[in-house]
C-alpha cells in the first residue's frame, strides 16, 4: 500500500512538471494579426496600413510554410521583400522608428546568442 502511494504521488509530481506548450506562439514565430498588433502598438498604424501589412504578413506566413525545405539564403531572401514591401506601406516617420527597432532587436539577439548577430553592422539589412 505505501508503494502504491509512492508510485501516485510520484505521478502527480512529475506530471504537475509537464507542461503543454503548444497553446503558446513559439518566440519569433506569431500569427500574422498579433505581428499587425505588436506593429500597430509600436508605430501607431492607421486602419490602411494595419490591412496592408496584415495581408503582408500573411503572404509571408504562407510563403514560409512553403520554404520548409529551403536554405537560409532563401529564407533570408524571402525576409528581404517583405522588409521591403513593408517599407512602402510606412511613412517616412514609422519607417525611421521601426528601423531603429529591429536594430534594437539584433543587438537583443547577438547578445543572447554570445556575439553571433550582434557581430554583424547595425546597418537597415543584414546584407553585410
């Protein structure tokens, strides 16, 4: 008897460890419309723009869905029209500020990455 209880207790326990994570958005991997949201918040979009870079987006989460067997470059490629698409879709003002973000966000990532990205210039594209 004491084991069964054992046994239960230590089912429970690790049980309570497991986690179901698959509710959640992977880290740099968000729906189309909280990437509009996250854009919108940032750089105060109008409802045109907020339409424009949600059809934006969507192509793109198609389009990578379509890359999974692609190369890196490919993949890079592919980030680069869409960069530039976007940049149409944003004033001079927005463009500026979104800019200065995703430099902000490679820096985030070189330094969690040990150097990595962050070694690149800080640069509009990650061509250099």
């Amino acid at each position: 008897m004491k084991k069964l209880i054992i046994a239960a207790l230590l089912v429970v326990g690790v049980s309570s460890f497991a986690q179901n994570n698959s509710d959640r958005p992977q880290r740099g991997n968000f729906s189309p419309e909280k990437r509009v949201e996250r854009l919108t918040t940032q750089l105060n979009l109008d409802a045109k723009q907020q339409e424009q870079v949600k059809e934006l987006y969507a192509e793109q989460a198609k389009n990578r869905e379509a890359q999974k067997g692609f190369s890196r470059e490919q993949m890079q490629e592919e980030r680069k029209k869409t960069d530039e698409k976007l940049k149409t879709i944003l004033t001079p003002e927005q463009l500026k500020k979104w800019e200065a973000n995703q430099a902000e966000m490679r820096q985030r990532m070189g330094n969690r990455q040990g150097g990595g990205m962050g070694d690149r210039p800080q640069g509009g594209n990650m061509e250099n």
